[in-house]
C-alpha cells in the first residue's frame, strides 16, 4: 500500500481545488425568508460567475502527471528533482511568457507554494505546477476551452432553513494530520478540529481542514444522495470559524459544493474520509454535474 503523502503546508484549497472561495449563508436571526432565498440566489449566481471565469475550472484542457526525471510537455519539459522542485526547459523555436518576459528555463512554484502556482503563458494557453503531498501535475487553462462556452450550469436543491446547522468544535491539542483520500493517491493535511453536528437525532463528529488563509473551516463530506442526485464522489462546503467564546459552529448544507472533478476530467478528485460520511440523505446545495463522471 502506497504511504500518504504529506503535505508541505494545510491548504486545504489547494487539496481540493475549489477553484475560488464563496461564503455561505449563516444568518438566520431576523432574516426573512424573502432574504433566505435572496441570499441562496447570490450565492449560487457567485459559484456560478467563478466556474466559468477566465481563471475557472471550466478552462481547463489538459493535465501532465510529472514522474521524477525529465517530463515531456508541448513546449519542452519539466523535470522533478529529488527534492521536489521542478524546472521548466522551453523546447527551441516556442515563445513562453512568464511574469511579462520570455523565458527558455524557469523554476516552478505550485499551487501549494505560498503566492500560489507561476503561470506560464503560450499563446492563449497557461501553464501551471500543482501538488498534492508528493504528487505534482502541468495542468492547461484554455479561456476558449468549449466546455466554458457551453456550460449549462448547475442544479441545486430548494435553500432550507432547516440545513443551516448550529453546533460545536472540538479542537485537536495540536493540528493533526489526517489521511484525504485521492483519485492519485492517499494525501496527508493539517486538521485542526472536529466539528459536532446533531443532525435527525444523530451526532456526527466530522474532520475539517482550514482554508489557505486560515480563515474558515472547510468540511469534505459524503451522504446517501451520492447514489442518485449528488456527485458521486462526495462534497465539500466552508464554515465560518468557531465562536471564540461559545466554540460554536454554523454549517450551512445549501451551500454544499461539488469538487472541480465533477466539472473537468483534468482536476484531480478528493473523496471524504470514512469518518466524514453521512448515513443519511442531505438533500441541500448543488445537485450532481452529469456530464463528467468521477475518476
């Protein structure tokens, strides 16, 4: 069995490629439900607006899994290194632009890497370096790419109040780390807490990550709609972190996302770990993306 591979630092964004970050709703004290449904509205216009930016996930076109050693590409090669650094050599008559200026060799950074990945530029395509524990991918933005142009959009379960749920953080002593399941492989991330939610009679202890700014939970999770009316391969969402005085947690399930692999072939796929899958159905937040099947 192949060890999990740590990662360098708890970025659960870059675990999961959300491909941006929203906010979910957590008020409900003196909101009508005219605000309710406005609220769920913004923010599925917000999802929405970041999957088929320029930037979005919509746009990509191709993933190269890096093996160490000298890796071919379109416009040349990236080699990994023993410690885990990877040089991009530009094949002789390409035109690559990286920060504004031509390059012919240039010293990655990943997604994982603080100020995130470098983007190198042919063309209209765009070069990028990403991580997971020890595993690195070139992925390939296209902004013309067809499946951004001819995205249908997203379905999403009626906002209900009654899946904004209140309940409690139990902290680690210290972060931990916890194995994330991955279609490339078993991936080590920072965990600093369990959130505690009573939900239809049952109490629920669910594994979160933090964001890359560490400034909300994040929560992948699974539940029986998986089988016919949710991404296969699970969910995730962000909550807000715990009150400082109460250690109180809001979560709000209609804001429950797919992952980036629900929407391209070319992102790698996270699934919850065992712990953080529900026996029962969470009808709330967005419906399943036929047209990419999970890895």
């Amino acid at each position: 069995m192949t060890a999990p591979a740590a990662l360098p630092a708890g970025t659960a964004t870059s675990l999961v490629e959300t491909g941006g970050a929203f906010h979910g709703q957590a008020r409900l004290t003196g909101v009508t439900d005219d605000q309710f449904t406005e609220d769920a509205e913004a923010f599925r216009r917000a999802r929405i607006a970041r999957l088929t930016s320029a930037g979005g996930w919509l746009t990509l076109v191709a993933r190269y899994p890096l093996e160490p050693g000298p890796n071919p590409l379109p416009i040349g090669t990236a080699t990994l290194d023993e410690q885990g650094r990877v040089t991009l050599s530009i094949a002789p008559g390409e035109t690559v632009i990286s920060d504004g200026v031509p390059i012919r060799e240039k010293v990655l950074r990943s997604d994982a890497d603080a100020g995130g990945p470098d983007h190198v530029l042919h063309g209209r395509m765009s070069y990028e370096l990403v991580r997971r524990g020890e595993i690195f991918a070139v992925r390939v933005r296209d902004p013309e790419s067809p499946a951004r142009h001819a995205f249908p959009g997203t379905e999403w379960f009626p906002a209900r109040r009654e899946w904004v749920v209140t309940g409690g953080f139990a902290p680690f002593p210290e972060e931990r780390l916890i194995t994330i399941p991955y279609d490339v492989g078993p991936v080590l991330s920072r965990s600093p807490g369990q959130v505690v939610l009573d939900i239809a009679g049952r109490t629920f202890r669910l594994d979160s990550l933090m964001d890359d700014e560490r400034k909300r939970l994040f929560i992948l999770f699974g539940d029986e709609t998986n089988r016919d009316l949710t991404y296969p391969a699970g969910r995730f969402l962000y909550s807000s972190l715990p009150d400082p005085a109460t250690g109180r947690v809001v979560v709000d399930f209609n804001c429950a996302l797919n992952p980036a692999c629900a929407f391209t072939e070319f992102a790698s796929c996270p699934f919850p770990p065992p712990q953080n899958r529900l026996p029962l159905r969470v009808e709330a937040g967005e419906k399943r993306y036929r047209d990419i099947d999970p890895h």
